[in-house]
C-alpha cells in the first residue's frame, strides 16, 4: 500500500526534525523551511500531498498566508491542514481556523499527539478523495452559457441553478489525486455537452419563471 505524503512547512529546524522522527514509518515527509518553499512544492505538484503540517509563525509567508494561497487551486484546496502553534497564541489558532485549517497541534510536541493528531487528518483526506466532477462540468455551463439560458445572472439565481441541475443529472465521481479531476473536467463528448446542456435549460426556466428574490426597483418602475 502506497504511503500517505506529508507536506511540513516549519522554519524552526528542530520541529521538523522531530515530527520527521514521530512519522518516519507512517508515512513520507516532505520538508520546506517557510511558506514560500512549501507554496512552491504544491504550485509544482497539485494534488499530490494528502495533508499539510504547518507552523503558524515564519519569517518566510506565514502559514495564515500559505493556508490562503493553498486552497486557491482546485486540487488543492481539499488537503487537511494541520497548524502548530503555542497554547498562549490562542488568536492565531482561531485565525486559522477561520482561514480553513482543520486541526492544530500545540507546543512541545509530544509524539503520541502528533502521530494520533497526523493519522486523524490522513482519514479526512480519504473521505475528501472523491468529487463529484459533475459539479465542474455543470458550473462551466452555465458561466459559459449565462446569457443565453436567460436566466438573472445573481449569485442566488446561479446557485438554485447549479442545485436544481446537480439534483436531476447522474454524478460522475472519480478521485481527485494526481490531477485525475483536471482529466476528467474536459472528458465530455459534444454529444453529451449538449444533452448536459438541455437538461441545464429544462432548469433554467424554473429559475427564471419563479425566482427566489424580488425584481429590483428599476423593474418595477418599468
């Protein structure tokens, strides 16, 4: 069974060192010295690392910057995060979590805590595995056919679209590791583009005939 892979980003050397230790027969470790180092690692491999172990506080893009530009990519913004952090720095704990880290590890790092802490985050990756690709292909109709499916172009109206159509079209899960979900998005045949797309209009029509919000006053006035 292929090992799970840990991306740790920590400028303190000897963290590193000894979360390296703790997992060693756990899983693979990729080691970064700051945010930057860490960034890059995921820009060059999207969707290849199954949870990010980060400090908080580097001298190198933080790990409240590194959390922001790591979910910017849709094949990895899904991958746990795991912050570390000091017990008397409880703000840039709720920070984080606010920014969309998963867990946090407190200082000193006991072993039995980190590895219990680390295996816990490598079970939400399993479960975060599978995507519904039929969510991309779905919301690229519609961006690219707003105007002519005459529907209003709210975030509200789209968003009941996107429901409506999700509900009534059959899924296509595949795993999203190892850029599998980027294949996938641009798979479809023209014939079923287009079938995806009259199913998409069936639905539009509900969303333009009975929205969920009232016209605007300029409507009205008309």
């Amino acid at each position: 069974m292929e090992k799970k892979r840990l991306l740790l980003v920590d400028d303190d050397q000897v963290a590193r060192e000894l979360i390296e230790e703790f997992m060693q027969y756990d899983c693979d470790c990729i080691s970064t010295q700051n945010g930057v180092e860490g960034f890059s690692y995921l820009e060059r491999n999207p969707g290849q690392i199954d949870l990010i172990v980060m400090d908080l506080i580097m001298s190198v893009m933080d790990g409240f910057e590194l959390i922001r530009r790591a979910q910017e990519h849709p094949l990895n913004k899904n991958i746990p995060i795991l912050v570390i952090a000091s017990s008397d720095r409880q703000e840039d704990i709720r920070k984080a979590f606010m920014l969309g880290a998963d867990d946090v590890i407190l200082k000193p790092l006991e072993a039995d805590i980190v590895k219990k802490r680390v295996n816990n985050m490598f079970d939400i990756a399993d479960s975060r595995g599978i995507h519904n690709v039929m969510e991309d292909l779905v919301r690229i109709e519609i961006e690219e056919n707003i105007e002519s499916l005459g529907i209003c172009p709210c975030p509200l109206c789209r968003r009941d679209l996107m429901t409506l159509a999700l509900n009534n079209v059959p899924p296509k899960y595949v795993n999203t590791e190892k850029g599998a979900i980027m294949s996938k998005v641009g798979s479809m045949s023209s014939t079923e583009r287009i079938k995806l797309l009259a199913e998409i209009a069936r639905y539009a029509e509900m969303v333009r005939d009975y929205p969920r919000h009232a016209p605007v006053q300029s409507d009205i006035a008309q």
